[in-house]
C-alpha cells in the first residue's frame, strides 16, 4: 500500500507517517506545513465526514511551531517528531476537553495526560485533536460518517480515529478496543488498524470501560506506520522494535490458518467470495483449519465480562443520568447488574482456557487469517456493525491487525484480519507486511 508523493507543502497530508517523520527530521519540510496541510484538508472533508471532537487549529500549529524551533536548536528528536496524530475522545488530554462520547462528561477537563498521550508528546508527535467516539465507547453512535459513502457507517467505537486517517485528515490515530472498536472501524474505513497484545500498552488515563478487556489501538494506512506508532505507546523499558520487524524480510513463507470461526454464517456473500479469491492466491501458504472446540462459548463469556464490568465502573452514570443514556447502554447496565459473581468468574478464567486451546494451532502456524468483519460498512448510521468477528481474539487479549486489501460488491473496503499468539506482535507484523506485497 505505497504512499504517493506529496508534489507540493499543500500534499503533504497524503504521506505516511514514516514518510513525514523522515522528512520533517531531514529538514525537506516543516512541522509547521504538515499540520497546516492537515487543517487545509479538515476544512475540506470534515464537513461530510465529521471526525472531530475537539479540533483546535491554532493549538495544532503552535505544537508544530514549539517542534520546529526544537529540531532548529539541534536537540535529540524522537521517532515521531512533527507527525499530527488523532486521540479518540475518552483518552485523557490536558490541554484539551475529554468528554467520552457522553453529554454527562460534557465540559470535562482532565488534569493530566493519559499515559500513551505523554509518550506521544515525549516521541515528538502533534496532538491534532480529539477524534469522535460513540457514547462511553458503547455501541450508540457519534456524528462520524464512512469517509467513502457518507451513508454508511464508519463502524465504532473508535469511529472518528478511523475515518480521519481515511480521509487522509492525519497519518496517524489512536483508539481503544474492547470488543471490536479499532478492527472493526479500521476495516469499514479501508486502513490498518492494529491491537496490541493485552496490557502492552498502559491504559490509565482511559475511560475504564471493562478493564479485563480494554485495550489500545491504532490507525494508520499501512503495517509499518502502525508499528511505528504503537511501538511509542508502549512501556519504555521495553521498547518493542516492532517498526523494525515490519519492515524485516521473512526468512520463509509464513504459515497461514484460515479460521472461519463458528459465525462464518453472518458473513455476507461478497465477503465471502473475497475470501475465497485471496485464500486461492495464498494456496501455497495458506490452510483452513477449525476453530478449537473450547473457543465455542466465547461470545457468550465476552458479553459476561464486558457487560459486568460496564455496569460496575459506569454505575455513576447509571445512578446519576440513567435518563440521558441510550437505550443500548441501559440495557448493557442492565443486564450487567443482574449477572452473577460465580458467571463472571467463570467467564473470566475462560480467557486463560482459551489461549491455551489455540496453543496447538500455533505450534503449526504463524498467524490466523479470519474475517474482520461480515461485510462492508452496513448502510445506515444508526448502528456501528457487528463486532462479532474481532471478539474472539480479543476476548484472548491476542495481538490482531486488519488490512485493507479487499472490496465489497458495492466497492466499499473489506477487512482482512490477521492474529498472532499473545506477546507475537513482531512475529504478526512480518506477516502483514508480506501479505501486503504478495497480494499488491
């Protein structure tokens, strides 16, 4: 997925976020014209698209400003310096309003930086604003539209993340997924979208949703920009090389398993032909296997896990604005209250049983091949899409990434969706990056 060249400062949105890190670093551009690129092209598109929350063009370029004169001095620059990133909106930033998708939040200030937004600012990024997220990063939707039609959703919970680096308004985004909310969008809107392994990346200064699920994500428009990203919200004593791996040739063929996963019947026909069509160029790498019996009852322990713990760290809103919630939300708290200490637990201790049912597949292969989603985006904006294929591996906490490599009938992006074993991030970036160029 190459990147085309920018042919003037008024392009250089366009660029990939290593492209634009590289130049701004060799001085063939300034911070100061990446982000005034980026405003010229919001302007253009975010009145269709609306993907920001919270945009402050003037707070933008004095970043860049503050960026510019620190590569002048000659001091140390960190591997982002200069690039714009999107912060989905129930990440905490101090200089800017998180308001979690809710009007119970409207107004909030935090005191400080989330953990991942100081490890942007301390690689050099530009905080560009805050992206759109769907109410409490739940299922009810924000005002974000599918950048391709604007009468299709751009998924959620992670919306406005997605649909700005689509529309090409920044390079870079960061999401959270607790179900399907950076896979899902990613693959509705036609970029990378990449999830850590679990407890990678520090989640405190996050909206705590369901804290034995809640993950980080990113978006990018290509495996190695994800890496590059991810890798610099992860702890800094031990920096993944993630970028590094991407980039790295395969010292063999991967060994690919095609998992239809026991709800092939929700994909859609186009979405299945698609596959049909890639899994025929990968003949020679790729096998289908069956889905481990133990994983059957996954859906129903996610939905367990995730609705209890929705009900216990969003009882305040509960009690103090139920009225205000959406009917969807309600009902999750609702649930969530009545479910039992011995099902949660029992759910829980699932996550472990899981993972060690898939540890023979494994053995055998590098990574999963399996849908991202059903379809394209569904029409309509009154609903985000299913999340069902993403919840598998996350319910795992495994490292899971979606390429952009294939359309819908309605020529809208289909989602392809690979996923390693927990703490195999390099190991799932190498093999993104191959299937790129064995299918471009």
């Amino acid at each position: 997925m190459p990147e085309r060249a920018a042919s003037s400062g008024g392009e250089l949105h366009a660029l990939g976020a290593s492209a634009l890190a590289e130049g701004i670093r060799n001085g063939a551009f300034s911070a100061e014209a990446v982000v005034r690129s980026c405003l010229e092209r919001i302007a253009q598109v975010d009145g269709t698209v609306q993907a920001w929350a919270f945009l402050d063009p003037e707070l933008a370029q004095k970043q860049a400003r503050a960026a510019d004169q620190l590569q002048a001095s000659g001091a140390p620059l960190g591997a982002l310096h200069g690039v714009p990133v999107g912060i989905k909106d129930i990440i905490d930033t101090v200089d800017m309003p998180t308001e979690n998708g809710t009007v119970l939040h409207a107004g909030r200030r935090p005191a400080k930086d989330a953990v991942v937004v100081a490890r942007l600012r301390a690689a050099g990024a530009i905080i560009m604003g805050k992206t759109v997220t769907t109410e409490l990063a739940t299922y009810s939707p924000g005002k974000t539209r599918n950048p391709h039609h604007p009468e299709h959703t751009p998924g959620g919970s992670s919306s406005g993340s997605a649909a700005a680096v689509a529309a090409h308004m920044v390079p870079l985004a960061v999401g959270t997924q607790t179900n399907g909310s950076v896979i899902r969008p990613a693959a509705f809107c036609g970029v990378v979208g990449f999830k850590p392994t679990y407890g990678l990346i520090n989640c405190e200064g996050v909206l705590r949703q369901s804290p034995a699920l809640d993950q980080i994500g990113v978006f990018a428009r290509s495996p190695e920009d994800a890496a590059l990203l991810a890798e610099n919200l992860c702890d800094a004593a031990a920096l993944p090389r993630w970028l590094e791996e991407a980039r790295a040739a395969q010292p063999r063929l991967p060994r690919i398993a095609f998992v239809k996963t026991s709800i092939w019947n929700r994909t859609a026909f186009d979405a299945r032909e698609a596959l049909a069509g890639l899994a025929a160029r990968l003949s020679g790498t790729l096998i289908e296997v069956e889905m481990p019996e133990a994983a059957a009852g996954t859906w129903d322990w996610q939905r367990t896990v995730m609705e209890a713990e929705i009900a216990a760290n969003y009882d305040s809103e509960w009690q103090q604005g139920r009225d205000r919630l959406s009917e969807s939300l309600r009902s999750q708290i609702e649930r969530g209250r009545a479910i039992t200490a011995v099902d949660y637990r029992y759910a829980l201790e699932r996550i472990a049983a899981v993972n060690a049912a898939f540890e023979p597949l494994y053995a055998a292969y590098d990574v999963i091949m399996t849908p991202a989603v059903a379809g394209t985006a569904p029409r309509g904006l009154d609903s985000t899409g299913d999340p069902a294929f993403c919840t598998l591996w996350t319910f795992c906490g495994m490292p899971a990434l979606t390429l952009p490599l294939l359309r819908g009938t309605n020529g809208l992006p289909l989602g392809v969706q690979l996923v390693a074993p927990r703490y195999c991030d390099a190991q799932l970036l190498r093999a993104a990056s191959w299937l790129c160029d064995a299918v471009r």
